[in-house]
C-alpha cells in the first residue's frame, strides 16, 4: 500500500473519502459483474461442449460413408456427380447483449434449388454417398452454432480478464491506497490540533503570567 501524494485538508480527506465512496461502490457492481459472466460463460462451455460432439459426430458418419463411396465409385464419376452444388446456406450476423458484451448470433437458412440436397441423379451413384450428403447436411446447424458459440466464449473470456483485472486494480491498489492516505491526512489534522492545542495554551499561559506580573507591579506602586 502507499497514500497518495495529497496535501493533508480536511477539503482533501473530504474528496478522498467520496472517491473511497464511489471505488468501493465499483468494486462490488464489478464484481457481481464478474460472477455472472462466470456463470454465462459456464453455460456456454458446455453448450459448446454439445455442438461440439454433435457435430463431430455428423463428420465422423460423414466421412466414413464419403470414404466407402470413393472407393466403389470412379474419381471422374464422383467429381462429376459434385461438380454443381445443389444446396447453399446464407447466414446473416446479428448481435445480443450479455452483461454489456456483444455476442453473434447468427440467423442462417438453407436454400435448395430443388427441392433436395442431392446434386446428382441417382443413376451411376451409391447409397454410401447419398448417406455422406445426408450426414453433412445434418452437421451444417451443429458447425454453424459452435462457432457462434465458440466466438461468444472468447468475448466473454476476454472480458472476465478485463473485469478481473479492474476488480483486482481497485480491490488491491486503489481502494487501499485511498484508505492509507485517508488515515495519513486525519492523522496529520489530529497532530496539527494537538499542536494548535499546545500552543494555545502556552500563550494563553503567557499572557495570564504577564497580566499577573502587571498587577504585582501596580499593587506595588499603591502600596509605595
């Protein structure tokens, strides 16, 4: 701790005890600030921790039967049937508010020039790579929702650290410093009444031993 580098007044100590005021005032809104973000952030994690297996798990199904279809079709027959994709996703960014953060949220559709997801006839390909289409299609809203869940836990992580670190400066620098220098200047006004004490009644001494001397020396000169 150390206090301020303030001249020691009562106008002074008055001014500091309203900046101890409003500090102290700060550190508890920011606080409870923090814990709930703790708690938004919390819940998020494990949202994400959901998508996330969900969406892995769409892959993971994607990818196999996509190998297996490789391998009973031709490279020329299978870069055919993807040539032209058949279904497209257009997303738009929108913002909410969580405890003055803002988080994306994205509203995305699906648009299907035919009315399936298939870009290809059924003719010359195999279940296995109907089951794959199936399977990424499935894994779109799962991808799409982890990053939107993912890019809201990095903002809050990113203001945990800043509300942290400003609970931190007040709770462990400011409001001490206010309260050291705030005792250095009522400490200071105490030595200066005591002094201001001593001094009064070393002259109100003097002046009571020379009105005593003046009155001696008057009774003297009646009595001569």
């Amino acid at each position: 701790m150390a206090k301020l580098n303030v001249n020691p007044t009562r106008m002074e100590m008055t001014r500091l005890k309203r900046q101890l005021k409003t500090a102290t005032r700060g550190h508890k809104l920011l606080k409870d600030k923090l814990d709930e973000l703790m708690k938004q952030f919390l819940e998020i994690v494990r949202e994400n921790k959901r998508l996330r297996e969900e969406a892995e798990k769409a892959l993971e199904s994607a990818y196999q039967d996509f190998i297996i279809a490789r391998a009973v079709l031709s490279e020329s027959t299978l870069s055919t049937a993807l040539m032209i994709p058949q279904q497209s996703v257009s997303v738009k960014v929108k913002q909410r508010n969580i405890m003055s953060v803002n988080v994306p949220v994205f509203d995305f559709q699906k648009s299907e020039g035919s009315g399936d997801i298939y870009p290809y006839g059924m003719a010359f390909t195999s279940g296995e790579l109907d089951s794959a289409m199936n399977a990424f299609s499935d894994a779109m809203e799962p991808l799409l929702r982890l990053a939107e869940s993912e890019k809201t836990a990095q903002l809050l992580a990113q203001e945990i650290e800043r509300t942290r670190r400003r609970v931190n400066a007040l709770e462990n620098v400011m409001i001490p410093n206010y309260q050291e220098t705030i005792k250095f200047i009522a400490m200071k006004l105490e030595e200066n009444e005591r002094a201001s004490t001593t001094r009064l009644m070393k002259v109100k001494d003097m002046v009571l031993k020379k009105t005593l001397e003046e009155k001696h020396k008057q009774d003297e000169a009646l009595q001569a």
